[in-house]
C-alpha cells in the first residue's frame, strides 16, 4: 500500500478525543501518526494500521486503494 508522509488515514476505531482521522508523520516498518483532533502522537507497526485502514486522503483529495483490478 503506498502511504506518504502528510497523507490522512481514517482508522477503524475512533481516538479517546472522538477523532477517526491520523495525519501520517512518518512511514516505515512503523509509522508515526498524529491525532488531528488533538494531536496526540503514536507508533504503529506497519501491519496495524494497514488492516485498520477505511480512508486515505493525499492533497484534500480521497485515493483509492485495496482495489483488485
């Protein structure tokens, strides 16, 4: 899956503060993600945050993946 730096990612399950939403921070074999509705930071393996994908945004603008073609 290709996930940048800056990318938004929308996660199954909601932050604590009620935000769905991560801003992508760093990405690697873990990635590093920001809360956008509070800001709080965390480290995920890659395999994690994968699986528990439902959007991904790039520019404002939803890109599509885990599609078959």
């Amino acid at each position: 899956m290709d996930i940048r730096t800056d990318d938004i990612v929308r996660l199954k399950k909601k932050h604590p503060c009620g935000s769905f939403d991560w801003r992508v921070l760093h990405c690697g074999a873990d990635f590093r993600l920001a809360c956008c509705g509070c800001g709080h930071q965390v480290m995920l393996p890659r395999q994690t945050v994968e699986k528990n994908i439902r959007r991904l945004e790039r520019g404002g603008e939803e890109i599509p993946f885990g599609q078959k073609h």
